[in-house]
C-alpha cells in the first residue's frame, strides 16, 4: 500500500487542490477484525488506514484504506489512468486489471486492480483493488491492498465489500443518503467516522479540532480540543468513547454505563466531585 499510497500523494501534490465544504459523506465501515492505524486530515485530503488486529506497521499483509480529496476535477476513469502512469515511474512492472465503470446512487465509480512487484534483493508483490468514486464537491478512493496473491475465496468478500462502498450527499435527492443518517443530520458541523462497524455522527462545537484516536479492539476513543490549545495543556476536551463487548457478553445500558462513568469520577476526585443528571432517551435512529 505504501507505493500505492506514495503515488496517490504524489498525484494529488501534483495539483493546486483547495479544500471545498462538502455535505457528502463516504458509508464504508471497516470490519470487526481490523484496527485503525493511520487517521489523518490534511484538510484538502484525509487517509484513514486499517490493517488486522493481529497485524502491525510496517509489516502488515492486508490493508484497507479510504482517501477523500477535496476536488472534482478528475473523472474516475481519468484518476485510474494517471495512477497507472505515475505508479509505472516506481513500479515499471505495474499491471492494470479492466476497469469497470457504473453509476451507483446517481454517483460516477470505477473499480480496478493493479499489481506492483518490485525485485530488490528479494521479490515482493502489492496488489491492490480500487473503488474510485467522484461525488459533487470531493473525489473517494477506497482501497484493499495484499501484500500476496489472495486465493478467489480470500478475494470474493473484499469485491463484495467494493461493490457497497458508496457516497450519499445530504443536501440532494438525486443521491440520497440512509434514513438513520438523515435522521441525525439535518444541519451542518457533523462528524461521521465508522467505529466497531457502525456509523457514528455527531456535531462538534465551533472552536474545537480533532486531536486524536485510539482502537484498542473493545476501546475506541476519540479526543477534540480547543483549536489554540495542545494536547499537554489544554482547558477543554471533548472526548468520544465506546465500548464493545464479546461475542457472548451483553452490553450494559447507557445509564449503567453514565454511572460506571461517573463512579470512575468520583473515585479519582473524592473531595471535590459532583454531577448532574441531564436527560435520558434514544438518539433519532432508535
């Protein structure tokens, strides 16, 4: 993924991209097996990467990453033929597959493959399947890359996993998104990120920047700050935790959860804590 990553930020470099506003939002959630290894929010373009759980960095097999760029000046077709043509400069082996072309919720897509087996002392081999979608204000790129040959039965779920990537945009008919995201979105500064394979939206505050995100396989969380302050000497946080339970365990109620929450609290602050209850209910989606 690495070159395939290196020829994708040299292609976008190459262009005098500017960030653009968007309301369109890519619905891909990675599986229960994988971890986040790489989130990062270059403004006019963000990378998130996954890799297994029993993986690590460098040395991973398998990797799943999504790009959204903000630009719409390529058409998918065209982004798949200036891959290839910068991936030859540092793969000259690089093979294409067909790429296929369709319209998927009123959005342009192609999918592709493309293989790079480099030969310096010892032979390796990246191959990599693409979806590229372009939506009304920013470009998609979602990618599954082996560093092997995957076996067909290997390969069929990641094809089936391509095929249902899509965008939706909030603010249009033509290209509707899920209710349940509808339903939690009706006005603008709202996050939308997979955690555990599910959707998450929330809004953040003005005046707040993303600061970081761990994984740990039954403990997300996910931190904002104050955008003037840092991470060792900040007056604000919003913090953004989940839990997720084994195969056979049940997950706790959300006031149970407030209350271990708030007991953890009271422990660590036992002179100083107090609380207030404020509401409890269900969220749009139910």
């Amino acid at each position: 993924m690495k070159k395939f990553l290196f020829t994708i930020v040299s292609l976008f470099a190459s262009f005098g991209i500017q960030a653009q506003s968007s309301n369109e939002f890519l619905l891909i959630s990675p599986p229960d097996t994988y971890k986040v290894v790489t989130n990062s929010d270059k403004g006019n373009m963000k990378i998130s990467e996954y890799i297994p759980k029993s993986e690590s960095l460098p040395k991973w097999t398998e990797m799943l990453s999504a790009h959204t760029f903000q630009t719409t000046q390529w058409t998918p077709k065209k982004f798949q033929e200036l891959m290839s043509e910068t991936l030859k400069k540092v793969c000259p082996t690089t093979q294409n597959s067909p790429i296929f072309e369709s319209i998927e919720n009123g959005y342009a897509t192609a999918t592709w493959s493309q293989t790079c087996e480099m030969n310096n002392g010892s032979t390796s081999i990246e191959k990599t399947w693409f979806k590229a979608i372009k939506g009304e204000s920013s470009f998609f790129l979602v990618q599954k890359a082996f560093r092997f040959i995957p076996t067909a039965e290997q390969l069929q779920p990641w094809l089936d996993y391509l095929k249902n990537a899509s965008i939706c945009d909030m603010r249009s008919s033509k290209n509707p998104c899920p209710k349940e995201i509808i339903a939690t979105m009706k006005t603008g500064g709202m996050k939308i990120f997979p955690i555990f394979g599910e959707l998450f939206a929330h809004r953040i505050p003005a005046g707040f920047s993303y600061q970081t995100e761990q994984n740990l396989g039954t403990y997300y969380l996910r931190s904002y700050l104050l955008t003037n302050e840092q991470a060792n000497n900040w007056t604000q946080r919003l913090l953004l935790t989940s839990s997720k339970s084994g195969k056979t365990q049940e997950l706790p109620g959300a006031k149970s959860m407030a209350y271990d929450v708030a007991g953890r609290f009271q422990r660590a602050c036992p002179g100083t804590y107090s609380d207030k209850f404020i509401l409890e209910g269900k969220t749009p989606t139910g």
